[in-house]
C-alpha cells in the first residue's frame, strides 16, 4: 500500500520569504502521480501543484515550485515571496498512474503560518 | 470553471433523521467523489463514480448511500448516522476517472449529527 508522510505538522514563514514543506512517500510503482492541495479555512481543497513522475523536470506555478527526487521519494513544495493568503493547510497527495488510479492518497498536512 | 457546488453547507440532524447532501457540477466531468474528513485530519475517500455507476466504495457502512441520478449530480443520503459521523464531507470530481485527470473539491457541507 502506499503511503505518505509529512513529517512537519506546522510551519512558520515571514511574509516574503521562502519555505519548503516536506513529502516522503512510498510505493512500489513506477508510474503515479504527486500533487500539492491548499485548504484554506474556507475548507476547499485547492490544487497547487502536480508532478507526473515520469518527468524529471520539477513543476512550477507561479511562487510554487517542487523538488522532486524520485529516487529518494520525496517530493517538497517550495513557496517563494510567501503571502498571508498562502495560510492554510497543506497536503501532499499520491495517486497510482494506472487504471487503478482512483484514489488520492493524502499526507497527514502541515499547517502554514504566514507572519506579516 | 472549476465549481464543485455542495449543499448545505452546514446540516444538523439527530441521530433517527434522514437528511441528503448534494452536489453539483456543470464542467462536463464523468468521475464524482465523495471524501470524509475529520478534524485535523486528511480526506478519506468514500465513494467514486465513473460515468454514473459506483466503481468504488471503500468499505462504508450502508447508513451512507450514494446517489448519482445524472452526470452532474452527486447526492450522499444519511440514515441512522452516528455522532462519530460528524465530519465535513466533501465531493469533488474529474473529468475522467483516470489518474491523469485532475479532482476538483467542492467547499464541503459541515454535518453534526446528535
């Protein structure tokens, strides 16, 4: 079964500066795919980010950006000029790259604090 | 337009009441979800749709029983919840149920059952 970890239950940043959250996850597959969701206090799971793994190349939104390293399962977010909208709940989730890839297999979450 | 609508947005019911969340989306998406979460928590799936027939039900008790009358409608009817059942309950969709098709949420209906 596959797993997710986020190892940092809650992270603080001044707004402007630049924080990476955490992802580890682990699977014997090949072919899945890795995404970032913000929950805001509006509770809407928003997608940031989306990482197909066959790519090596690092996806990039705007101030968003991951670290993928498939070798080592991980899979950070990076928030660059951090603003006091980007406060909420973040999730790193999984998903199999197959016809079984129904699921999404979430983190546990790391709540982001942004300081003005 | 990337709306999952979701009513109500907050519902109270005892424990012997019959109550039904819905939602609704107008983005052409074949696959709907329905996802529990708890506080503090991250999403559990429940149950997923593909082209308007249940493909997944991840071992939910029958107090909870999905409905999908048509493509853009997704309806989650309560009977004999539990208070353990509280939780927001959250739908969202993709366009195809593949894994390359990204899910969109809805903003939740918050139930307290008591």
């Amino acid at each position: 079964a596959q797993t997710v970890t986020q190892s940092q239950p809650e992270m603080s940043v001044q707004e402007a500066e630049t924080v990476t959250l955490s992802c580890t996850y682990d699977t014997s597959e090949s072919d899945y795919y890795l995404f970032w969701y913000k929950q805001p206090p509006s509770r809407q799971m928003i997608l940031v980010i989306r990482q197909e793994a066959y790519k090596q190349q690092n996806a990039t939104e705007n101030r968003f950006s991951v670290n993928f390293q498939k070798a080592a399962k991980s899979f950070s977010l990076k928030i660059s000029d951090s603003q006091l909208g980007d406060a909420a709940m973040y999730f790193c989730a999984y998903r199999r790259g197959n016809n079984a890839g129904n699921m999404l297999t979430f983190g546990g979450g790391t709540r982001l604090m942004v300081k003005p | 337009d990337t709306e999952v609508t979701q009513t109500p947005k907050h519902l109270v019911m005892g424990m012997t009441n019959k109550k039904s969340l819905k939602c609704e989306q107008h983005m052409g998406h074949r696959a709907m979800y329905w996802y529990k979460q708890k506080a503090k928590k991250p999403p559990e799936l429940m149950f997923v749709y593909s082209y308007e027939k249940l493909s997944i039900n991840e071992s939910v008790p029958s107090r909870f029983s999905p409905e999908c009358p048509n493509s853009s409608l997704l309806n989650l009817h309560l009977h004999a919840l539990q208070p353990e059942d509280s939780a927001l309950y959250l739908c969202a969709s993709s366009q195809a149920p593949g894994p390359r098709n990204t899910i969109y949420f809805g903003e939740g209906s918050w139930l307290t059952v008591v």
